[in-house]
C-alpha cells in the first residue's frame, strides 16, 4: 500500500474517532479537530503524559481546566486523575478542545472569518496571543492535513 493511501487512511480513522464529538452543532468541526489532532501528535492516541502535556491533541492542564474541565466515565473534575484521563481519552480531549474555541473563539489571523486556521493557532498559542506565528513542525503538518482532506473531498 503506497504511504499517501497510508496516510488518508491514518486521517480517515482520526475523523472516525472524533466524529462522535462533533455530531450536534459545534464552532469546530471533526475535520478541523483531525488536523489539529495531526499537527500535534500525528495524532498519537497512546502518546500519554509528556511533560506538562498529556494526549494527542497535546492539552496541558491550564488549558483542560479552561476547557470547563471535561471528564470520562463521570470522574470528578477536581480528582487526580481527571485532566490525563480526559485528555488521552480521543472523545473527550476533542470536548476540550471544542469547548476551548467556543471560549476563545476569535479572528487570529485578521482575514475576516473565525475558520480551522484561527483554530489551529488558539490551540497552539492559547487563547491570548494566537496571531503569534506558529511553529513549522505543527504548521507543515496542519496544513498538509488540510489539503489531504480536501482532495479527499474532491
Ligand atoms: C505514539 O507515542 C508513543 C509514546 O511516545 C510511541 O511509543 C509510539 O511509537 C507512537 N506511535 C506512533 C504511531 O508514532
């Protein structure tokens, strides 16, 4: 199998995952959520804890916590293991990623429309500061995400 066929496999089964989040009307939708999951992880689902991080969308626990803190399997928010269990769980740090930009929600870029790229950089940058430039690593990645959809969709 050629590795782009690989590859648009890797993003069809990301946007499996992460279309059980974005069912109901959302301000980000599961496609965005599967490149900005590719950006920061390739979308590693067993990456874990690394630093002040944790998951594939990379979440620290400032950002769960402004997330509303979202849990799985009703943990208590306020418990230990609240903020890695949420956040390596792909259904639930997609929650906090969606309720994220519903939060920050803002025209980073200036261009006149709130879109996956002013998405792209709140999650990357935060929700202050997201017209900062982005790091080519995650920005290669994203973008080419991007594109690989759309052709996808043809
Ligand atoms: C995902 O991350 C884990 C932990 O860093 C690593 O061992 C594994 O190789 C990664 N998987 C892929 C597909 O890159």
């Amino acid at each position: 199998m050629a590795r782009y066929e690989l590859f648009t496999l890797a993003i069809f089964a990301t946007l499996c995952v992460l279309n059980q989040v974005t069912a109901q009307s959302q301000p980000i939708d599961q496609i965005c959520l599967g490149c900005i999951c590719h950006g920061m992880s390739l979308c590693n689902q067993t990456i874990g804890c690394n630093g002040d991080t944790c998951g594939a969308f990379k979440i620290t626990w400032a950002y769960w916590s402004d997330a509303g803190k979202p849990t799985i399997n009703g943990i208590d928010p306020n418990s230990a293991d609240g903020y890695s269990r949420c956040t390596n769980d792909p259904v639930c740090a997609g929650k906090a990623v969606e309720n994220y930009m519903t939060k920050y929600s803002q025209d980073c870029n200036g261009d006149g429309a709130i879109d996956c790229r002013d998405y792209a950089s709140i999650h990357r940058l935060g929700g202050y500061g997201c017209n900062a430039p982005l790091d080519p690593t995650y920005l290669a990645r994203f973008n080419k995400c991007l594109q690989d959809v759309s052709q996808l969709n043809g």
